[in-house]
C-alpha cells in the first residue's frame, strides 16, 4: 500500500494505493496545512483502519509548499516520505525545451499512461489549468498544450466584470444558454470540452498519431463533466496520477 500525495496549484490529492488500485481518496486545500490531516484521517476512516503503509512518494507544482506537505506526510505515517521530480529518472526521454519546464504531475500521467493504457497516448488534464500531453510510441514526451482551466475562467468572469455572477460548475443540458447562469456554463463547460476536442485532433493529425492513439482524460474536473467527457474519449482515469505515483514509487524506491 502506497500513500500518494499529488501537491496541486488550488488542492493536495491524496490516494492509498494497492497496485494499481486507488483504494481510498481525499484532498485538501494546498495552503491549508491542517487539512491536510483532516484529509489522511479520512483517508483511515475510509479504510476503517490505519492502513500498513510500504512507502510514501510525493509530487508537487507548488515548490513553496512541497516541504511543509513532506514533513507533514512524514509526522502522520512515520515514514520517510520520496518526492518525484522531473529530474528523477522513469524511462521517459522529455522533448520539451527546457525539460526542467515539464511539471512533474505531466511526466507522471506519461508514466502512467504508458504503463496502463499503452502508447502513443495524448492525455487531456483538466485542473485549475488544462493541460494536454503527447508521448510518442517510444515513450518520448513530446509537449503539449496549456490553457487557463475550468477554475480560472470562472473566477476570470466574475472577478473581471461588474455584473457576471459566479456561479456553480455544473452543464447545462443545451449548449443554448437561456438565463446568465446557464450561458456561463455553458460557455466554460462546452466550451472546454470543444476545446479538448478540437485540440486533440490538431494534435493527432500535426504528430501523425492513428487510430491507435490512446486518448486519456484525467483532472479534478472529471467526476462533474464525465458524462460529456465520454463523446471525446471513453478512457476516462481521475486517478491517473496518484496511480502513476504509486508505479513510479515501486520503480524507484531504494531497497530496504
């Protein structure tokens, strides 16, 4: 059993993972210290015990906060815990220029998208940003694309006008808006997914990418959309990458 911890730009993941199995999941805010054992003591609670952890990996976009989150990780299961890097060594050659740029949870869903869903892969990441990845057939990561997420666009249009409304993340049934609230849905909502859409079949046709190509759907957002994420892609993994922490864990852990 591993605990993956995913330190994100708005929340922390974090998964109990048995193999390939997510076994339980919770999540905080990433700047909220406390939470973040509110949240492992769910993660228990979800087990109905304080499970018998082998390691401890973590992975972090937010530098400031990755050793605050590692000493916390490493208070609630008495062990130390391994941070994945873009640097650290998995297999993958990265394309990107410089390959420092790569954020570390981007190799890790390559990682795992080669290892679970095989290759090529393009892999669509709808979080606070939208991200989306290419890994050739060699398990070259080649790049990608990102834009402001579902998150920012909404905060973007109430903060940064006088009378849009924020409203509650939820699709309309119609593209047609017929109220304010129902319009921003949809515009952020469609919007996305036509956009994933579209980009991904930019992107297979500019990389020469067949029927072959596995096309994976991943991020936060995933649970509220997946019904209309399944007319882009049927492989839909919220999990993608606590399940690609807990491989690279088992890949690179020192023997103990």
């Amino acid at each position: 059993m591993i605990l993956a911890v995913d330190i994100g730009n708005t929340k922390t993941a974090l998964g109990l993972v048995e193999g390939t199995e997510v076994r339980a999941r919770a999540s905080a805010l990433t700047d909220a210290q406390p939470a973040l054992t509110a949240a492992w003591d769910g993660l228990c609670q979800t087990l109905s015990e304080t499970p018998r952890l082998d390691g401890v990996i973590v992975c972090s976009v937010v530098p400031e906060a990755t050793p605050s989150v590692m000493e916390a990780a490493r208070a609630l299961t008495g062990l130390e815990p391994v941070e994945y890097t873009a640097a650290t060594p998995i297999g993958i050659t990265v394309r990107y220029e410089p390959p420092s740029d790569v954020g570390a949870d981007r190799l890790v869903n390559a990682y795992a998208a080669w290892q679970l869903h095989g290759l090529p892969a393009i892999i669509a990441d709808i979080g606070t940003a939208l991200t989306i990845d290419c890994i050739n057939a060699e398990a070259e990561y080649l790049g990608g694309v990102i834009a402001p997420g579902i998150g920012i666009s909404l905060d973007a249009l109430h903060t940064r006008t006088a009378l849009l409304p924020k409203v509650e993340l939820q699709p309309p049934p119609r593209v047609l808006g017929v109220s304010t609230i129902s319009s921003i849905q949809s515009g952020v909502t469609h919007g996305h997914m036509l956009m994933i859409a579209g980009l991904v079949a930019k992107l297979r046709e500019e990389l020469g990418f067949g029927q072959e190509t596995q096309i994976i759907i991943t991020g936060g957002y995933t649970v509220i959309l997946a019904p209309r994420l399944l007319e882009i892609s049927s492989l839909i993994d919220p999990d993608l990458t606590l399940r690609g922490l807990a491989l690279i864990d088992k890949r690179i852990r020192p023997p103990r």
